[in-house]
C-alpha cells in the first residue's frame, strides 16, 4: 500500500476556502469583543405621554401666572423717591449770621432744587470760613455753593478745582465767572455785596443759572457784608 502520509499533511496545511469564517469570529463577521451597543428606542405611545406630561405642566404654570398677575397689576409697590432731608436753609443761614460777620445767602428754589447739607465752616483747616450748601437739582444732578468773605486766590483754585476760566454768564442780572474743568465739573464764581459765592458741579449750565439767579436774589435781599467775623471764643 502507498504511503498516504504526505497527502494528509498537505491537507492540513491547505489553506482556508475562501468566504469561509476565521476563527472565533461570528456569523456575521464581527467578532464577540467589538459587538456594538445596542440602543433603547422608546416606544411612539411612551414618547407621547412624556410630550403630554410636559405640555400639561407648562400649561398649568402658565395658567398660575395668569391668575396672579392681576392680583400684582392692582397692588404695584409703592413708588419711593428716596430719603429727603428737611433742611431748613434759611434758619440754618440766621443762626450762622452771628459768626459769619454777613447773612448767608438761602436762594428760594421752591420744590426744584433740594438742599441736603447747610453747614457753616470755621475754617480751622484752610484759613477759610465758609457758608456751604448743597443742591440736588431737578435732572438729579449737584451743584455745591460756598460763600465767603475771606477769598483768596489760591483758596478759589482749589474750590475750583483749578479750572481755567472759560467766559462769563449773566444770571440775575450779574455776570458770573465761568470755570470749566473739560471733565465735567464747572463753577461759575460771583464777588458782590462784599462775598464771594461759588457755585460748583457736574450740572448743566441751565440749572447752574436757575440757581445762580436766586442767590444774586437772596444777595440783594440781606445786608451787605461790612464787618469782620466774629471770632469764636475759645472754650
């Protein structure tokens, strides 16, 4: 008999028919280890109800709303105009009258201006006794006045804030200087009756004037400044 030995080994080593699966691979040609996810699909009638319960929500709330918004609509909060100090200019002037050596001027503004200080400042820093009141004016803006009978220059720089000056500007009937910083703040500057009053602030020129006109009133109305100040007895 032949030796069949030689067959056999070449049979073992043929190779593999092509189209025919690899080892350890699947039918479908993938192997065990890279088998993708699989991804849950909701069901149409569980997507509905999920879009029903969320519509239903977002009606309710929109209903919550529209059953207290009239309740809110009949009950605004109140409006506030904010904290306004009653300061009284003119009493708060006389009382100073007896130190200051003048009567300090209290423009009558009405209701369109609002003082929030008056004070009456010895001077024991700057040398300067000053009369000082602060105006809130109609567009909500400040224009702080000082009044004294001591001026000097270097004294009318600093309350100027160094601002060159820029013109004049006639309010009551008086040309007043004109101080412009280029930034905003101006003063506008009046020596009469024996004081020199400053008027300075980010405020328009046509509030500086409105004011301006009832403290060239106020001027003329008192006494016009001849004596010294008295001086305040030391304790």
């Amino acid at each position: 008999m032949g030796d069949y030995r030689g067959v056999n080994e070449l049979q073992d080593t043929s190779p593999e028919a092509p189209g025919s699966p690899s080892v350890g691979a699947t039918p479908d040609g993938e192997s065990a280890a890279g088998e993708q996810p699989v991804k849950p699909v909701i069901r149409a009638a569980a997507a509905k109800r999920a879009n029903a319960s969320v519509i239903g929500m977002i009606i309710a709330l929109a209903l919550s709303i529209g059953a207290f918004l009239p309740v809110v609509l009949m009950n605004p909060s109140p409006k506030s105009d904010g904290y306004r100090p009653d300061i009284n200019v003119s009493a708060i002037a006389q009382n100073a009258a007896g130190v200051a050596g003048f009567t300090p001027v209290a423009p009558e503004t009405g209701d369109t201006f609002r003082s929030n200080y008056a004070r009456w400042e010895s001077g024991s820093g700057s040398g300067v006794a000053t009369w000082e009141v602060g105006y809130l004016t109609p567009k909500e803006s400040f224009i702080g006045l000082v009044q004294t009978r001591q001026a000097n220059p270097t004294w009318l720089l600093q309350q100027t804030k160094n601002a060159p000056v820029t013109g004049t500007r006639t309010a009551g009937g008086r040309d007043w200087q004109l101080r412009d910083t280029g930034k905003g703040e101006k003063s506008m500057v009046l020596d009469y009756r024996g004081t020199t009053v400053i008027l300075t602030g980010p405020a328009s020129l046509e509030e500086f004037s409105a004011l301006a006109a009832a403290v060239v009133t106020s001027l003329e109305r008192n006494p016009a400044a001849t004596s010294s100040p008295q001086a305040i007895p030391a304790p």
